[in-house]
C-alpha cells in the first residue's frame, strides 16, 4: 500500500540510493524532477543560439570548428536531458510544445545578446563555468536517469569551460582594442551568470523540499558563493576586472561579500521582458516549424517499415 511505498522510498533516499524510473516514487517528487529537467534540456537547446551567432563569423577556422562542435555537445545534452525527463512520464512532444508556447522555464542567462566575439570567450568561461558549479552536486542527484546524464554532461562543460577562458586569454594578450572586448564582455555576463543559480535561499520555494529528496544538495546562494570562490582568481590570471567595486573576502565570515544583484532584472527576465526573450522563442518555433517535413518523413518511413515487416 501507498504508506508502505512511501516508507520504502523514505529509506531509499536516507540510505542514499537511487531512486529508478519504475520504483515508486511520491506525485510531487515526480513532478519537480519533470519541471528542473525539462526546464534543464530546454535550457541546453536554448543555449544554442547566443553562441550559433557567432559559427558564421568565428576569427578563423579553428575557432569555428571549436564553436560548431561546442554548440553541438548543447544539442546532445538537451537530448540526453529530454530523455531522462521522458523516464517520468512526460512526452518529448508535450515538453516542445510547453517551450515553443512560451509556457515553460529557460535558464535567464540566455536571453541576453551575444554582440562581439570576446562573447563566446564570456560565456565558456562564465556560463560554463557556473553550469559546473551547480550540476558537479547534480552528479549525484537521487533519480537514476538524471544523476548519470550529469556525469557526462558535467565533463563536457569542463571542456567548454577552459575553451572560453582561453578565448579571452587570447584576448587579454592582444591589443587594447582586444582587451577592452574582453573587458566589455566581462562585465555583461558577470551578473547574469550569478543569476543563473537562482534567488537568494530565503526566497527560493523549492530548495528546501529539493534539498530533503537529495536532488538539490547544495542551496543557490552556497553554490553562488562557489561560484565566485572560483571566479577571483581566474579572473587575476586572465586580468580582467569583475564588475563589482564591493567584492570581497570577509574572513570573519568566511564568505564572499557582493554588491546587491539585481533581482528585479532577474523577475523581468522570467517573466519574458528580457532583452532576447522574443527573439530566442520565435528563432525556436521557425526551427520547429521548418523541421516538421523531416518529423513527417521520419514517421513515414518507420510506418513504411513496419507495414512491410507485416506484410
Ligand atoms: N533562470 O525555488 P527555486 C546550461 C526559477 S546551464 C530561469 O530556487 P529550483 C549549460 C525556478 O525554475 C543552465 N528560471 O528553484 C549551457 C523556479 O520556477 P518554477 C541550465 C530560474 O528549481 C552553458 C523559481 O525560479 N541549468 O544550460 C532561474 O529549486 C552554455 C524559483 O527558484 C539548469 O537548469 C534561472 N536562472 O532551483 C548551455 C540546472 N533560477 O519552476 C549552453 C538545473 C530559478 O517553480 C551554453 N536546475 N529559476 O516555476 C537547477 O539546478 C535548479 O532548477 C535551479 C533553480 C538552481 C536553476
């Protein structure tokens, strides 16, 4: 019976096993694993675009086929993602509807532009850097499915990561002109990729019960506080500025102290009215659309298979 079943997945998650796509599992665990990985993949094909703008006009070839292939791990972790999410009981069909309806949740970060090259050079090392910092604990998450595509994907994000930071070393080591796009691109990105680990924890509303079923196993503003940790002194290598006058150790405390981040940008963002929320959402629903003849000719094809199989 349900208390049972409860009582045996209690155990499970204390024991810290993993919990697997046919064991039992409570309605809203389900639920908020479906609503963090779906709104994951979503991020991961999202993400494609601020950097897709770029393949086109890469500084040489080698950048190019660096930023192609980067852009296509993206494509494969939302892949990887959308299927572990579909071990819940959601459909891949139901889950790009949400997102091309406007419905469902995107990482912010990727709702700002991407003007310059020394953007591509920002975004490994800053937005990599922190999609490290949040999913190396995911590696570990309780549901099965999810805890393992972290592992992989984790590994490619390393890759990204250095590959970003030695764009804007490259960029750091050239002309004024050069470090000044660097710089530029720094300071955009800084506190967008803070963001990205959500609101502060007494406003967070499902870190707590996240954090109990073993799926969270650090809050937003821990990671945060990681996050900056590991920035600094990269950020003295590079010798680059991080856009925060107030930035400091306080050793009393044993944590970073910052300026305020701009939690109102951060709901604006959210709610749709950042600076590419439009463009992302449209750019993704044309791709649909046009990528409907391959749907068609795909399902065609297997129904072309099987009634021959029959026959
Ligand atoms: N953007 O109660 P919490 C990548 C929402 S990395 C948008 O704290 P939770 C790699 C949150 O969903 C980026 N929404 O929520 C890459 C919730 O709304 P809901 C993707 C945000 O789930 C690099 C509400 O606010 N990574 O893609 C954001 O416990 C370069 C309240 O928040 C992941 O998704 C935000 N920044 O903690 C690709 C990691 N923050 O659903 C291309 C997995 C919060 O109740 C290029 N996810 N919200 O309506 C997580 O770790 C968690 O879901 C958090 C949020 C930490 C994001």
């Amino acid at each position: 019976d349900e208390a049972a079943e409860q009582a045996r997945f209690d155990e499970l998650i204390a024991a810290e096993q993993r919990i697997e796509p046919r064991d039992w599992m409570p309605e809203a665990y389900r639920r908020t694993l479906i609503r963090q990985i779906s709104q994951h993949a979503h991020s991961e094909i999202i993400g494609m675009q601020p950097e897709g703008n770029w393949i086109t006009r890469a500084p040489s070839l080698k950048r190019k086929a660096i930023l192609m292939a980067k852009v296509q791990d993206e494509a494969g972790h939302g892949l990887y993602l959308y299927s572990a999410a579909q071990t819940l009981g959601i459909t891949r069909d139901e889950m790009t509807q949400q997102l091309i309806d406007g419905k469902a949740k995107y990482s912010s970060i990727f709702n700002y532009p991407t003007p310059t090259w020394a953007d591509m050079g920002a975004i490994g090392w800053l937005v990599d850097g922190a999609a490290i910092c949040n999913q190396v604990p995911l590696c570990r998450a309780s549901y099965g499915p999810y805890g393992r595509a972290m592992v992989r994907i984790c590994k490619e994000e390393s890759f990204h990561q250095r590959q970003g930071f030695e764009i804007l070393l490259t960029l750091m080591q050239g002309t004024p002109a050069q470090r000044r796009m660097a710089q530029d691109a720094v300071d955009r990105w800084y506190w967008p990729s803070l963001m990205m680990f959500g609101p502060p924890d007494d406003s967070s509303p499902n870190s707590a019960q996240s954090m109990a079923w073993k799926i969270k196993r650090f809050s937003n503003d821990d990671l945060r506080q990681r996050f900056i940790g590991m920035l600094v002194p990269q950020a003295e290598v590079l010798g680059v500025t991080l856009p925060d006058p107030e930035l400091c150790w306080l050793e009393d405390e044993q944590r970073w102290h910052t300026s305020e981040i701009d939690w109102t940008e951060f709901h604006e963002v959210l709610r749709g009215r950042g600076p590419m929320n439009a463009e992302r959402l449209r750019h993704r629903r044309t791709a649909h659309e046009e990528g409907a003849w391959v749907r068609e000719a795909a399902a065609e094809y297997a129904r072309k298979q099987a009634a021959r199989a029959e026959g």
